[in-house]
C-alpha cells in the first residue's frame, strides 16, 4: 500500500494536478473494454488520425501511467482528438478498473 502511495503522489509531482485515488477493479472492467480495444487490442495496429504512429500497447503498462495518461487526456493537457473523446467520457472509477485491467494483462 506504501508503494502505490508513493506512485500516487510521484504522479501528482509529475502531472501537477491529482491523481486518481480510486481503486481499480479488473473484473469490472470488462464492461468498459470495447471503446479500447478497437486499436489497443490490435498487435503492431497503426492509425492514421491525426496522423500515421503506432498505437502503443496498453497490456501490461503501469496502471498508475494509465490513469495519469487518460486523465492529461481528459483534461486536455495531452492532444489527441480521439483520446480526448474517450477519456472525456470517464470517471475517476472508470480510469482506475481500466488501468488495473490492462495492467494485468500481457
């Protein structure tokens, strides 16, 4: 628990606004999947908006990198159109079962 407090407040430190507190659920993330896995699910997928990159894979990244990426996002401190839709739409929890589901996933 000491550890994820510590990354909490790195993630703060980093982003200079609050990180997500909520306590991630993978099961319950399931339901909330569909809207990622579209380009994130795909191995070696790359897009073409707005322009042609890879897009990086999710599977195994730090949750708590997860939840401050979708946060900028939200916020508009990160730009992509697409992502800033997406993560517009979530909640705190929302974020949280996200990054522990992908967090554990290879």
């Amino acid at each position: 628990m000491l550890k994820r407090h510590l990354l909490l407040a790195i993630g703060v430190a980093l982003t200079g606004g609050a990180a997500s507190a909520a306590e991630g659920n993978a099961e319950a993330a399931k339901g909330k999947i569909s809207m990622c896995i579209g380009c994130h699910g795909i191995p070696g997928y790359r897009t073409s908006f707005p322009e042609v990159y890879p897009v990086p894979k999710l599977g195994g990244q730090h949750p708590e990198y997860i939840v401050r990426a979708l946060q900028a996002y939200k916020s508009g401190a990160r730009s992509h159109p697409t992502m800033q839709g997406i993560a517009g739409g979530l909640s705190d929890q929302d974020m949280a079962d996200l990054a522990a589901y992908y967090g554990g996933a290879k």
